[in-house]
C-alpha cells in the first residue's frame, strides 16, 4: 500500500524500513489491503518511534476484542536508527512520514521517508514538468 500523497506535499530524503508492533486483527485487516497512510505521520516520543494517524479498519470477522482502527502503533527500530532520525527531526525541521505499508517474510513492515513540506509553488512547477513529459511522450508515440 502506497501513500501516494506523501510524493506530491513533502521532498522525501532518506528512507528507513521499520517494523510496527500490530494486533492480530489488525494484521487480518492489513493482509485484505484496508489500511490507508493519508493522514499518518510518525513522531518521536520518550524514546520510542509511533505511527500516528493510520487508518487500519476493523477486521469485519472480529470479536469484542477487535482493535481502535486509529490507535497510535509503536515502530521497531534500532536504536542508531531511532537517534538519527530524532536527531535530524529536532534539529533541522524535517517530517517523518510514512511512504509504504507492506509485508515482507510475514512481518508487516512500513517505510518511513524523512521528509521537508513542498511549497504550493514547489507543486505547481511539478505538476507541468510532469505533464510537460506526459505531452512529450504523446507526441514520440504519435510518430511512430
């Protein structure tokens, strides 16, 4: 599952894989694709790295037991990993936010891309390089 959004509002940087701490419900949700990054953002709190503001449904065969579809996850990483990122996220003003949301040997693992906000200039000037290419390519294929 791709967060689509995050390529057009933020320059992503540098990318690091993390693993997220999931119930069992939540990972039966995961593996049917109804999960959405839209909205999530990843934060450093007491040392400790959590996804904030996923979306993961409720499982429909649930019990009572069934999870908070917007809980705040932990992530796994290590330790260097988590003091680098804090570190830059304190410091120089940069977003952590999360990219992907896949499975990988079975365990569900989320990449996180460490990020600065675009401008509104900055997404208009990319919007016409793209189409700028879209038109290009149109014209190449017509010639052929």
């Amino acid at each position: 599952m791709d967060n689509r959004r995050a390529r057009h509002d933020y320059h992503l940087l540098e990318r690091v894989e993390a693993g997220i701490a999931l119930t069992g419900t939540e990972v039966k949700s995961l593996r049917q694709g109804r999960a959405s990054l839209q909205q999530a953002y990843a934060e450093v709190r007491d040392g400790e790295a959590w996804l904030v503001g996923a979306h993961i449904s409720v499982y429909d065969q649930g019990n009572l037991a069934n999870h908070d579809p917007d809980r705040d996850r932990k992530l796994l990483l290590h330790r260097k990993e988590l003091d680098s990122l804090s570190g830059k996220v304190r410091e120089r003003g940069f977003t952590l936010v999360p990219t992907k949301l896949y499975f990988r040997n079975g365990r569900a693992k989320v990449e996180l891309a460490l990020a600065r906000g675009k401008e509104v200039r900055d997404k208009r000037r990319d919007i016409a390089r793209r189409e700028a290419q879209r038109d290009m390519e149109r014209a190449l294929k017509g010639r052929r």
